[in-house]
C-alpha cells in the first residue's frame, strides 16, 4: 500500500545495467535503495510532473542522485557511476496500491 504522504525514490533498471556493463559495479535492484525500480521509463523527464504508477498517482520532486551513504552500503565508485541517473525522489499524493508491472504514464493536464 503506498501512503499519500510517502516518498518514493524511483531507478531505471536500464541504469543499474549500464553501471554493471560499464564499470563492472553489480548492483542489485535492492541494493539501490530505491523503493521502485521501471524498466523503459525515462525518470529524469518526470521531474515537476505527475505521473501514475497503476492508479497511484505521484508527483516527480527531483532527481534522486546518489550519496556517499549509498557508496558506504554498496561499494567505492557507485557514486559516480550513477551520477545523474541515479533515479527520481517522488511523492505519492493519492494513495492505493502498487504491483509489478503496472504502468506509468503521465497525469494529462496537471495542475504542478
């Protein structure tokens, strides 16, 4: 259940792949820290626009890029290895329920 409060940090699988192909760093969708992981979404073009996820609708705050807290869990590079696509911090403002493979797609016509 996503809470209408919440915040949702959100990573392109695309991206952990690239960091595992490019740098050799193997980090695993969990190991990302991010609440959701999409596959064939551009996040960083969600950024200030609502969008669902399913029928939760979400609100794209910023870009979500990666700390030194990240690189302490994980290892030495990651931070900038995924700099610049390391997700997207967004804020559920309805509530309901998110399953894999649900759709995101943008809200039409929001008022942000």
């Amino acid at each position: 259940m996503v809470e209408s409060s919440g915040k949702w940090p959100l990573i392109e699988i695309e991206a952990l792949e690239a960091l595992a192909h490019e740098s050799g760093i193997q980090l695993g969708a969990g190991d990302s820290r991010r609440n959701l992981v999409t596959r064939g979404v551009p996040l960083n073009h969600l950024a200030g626009k609502e969008f669902r996820v399913g029928k939760v609708r979400l609100k794209g705050m910023r870009l979500c890029e990666p700390c030194e807290h990240l690189e302490g869990l994980t290892r030495k590079g990651v931070k900038g290895a995924l700099m610049h696509r390391g997700g997207l911090r967004a804020e559920a403002i309805s509530a309901g329920t998110i399953r894999a493979g649900d759709t995101i797609a943008p809200v039409e016509n929001a008022q942000i």
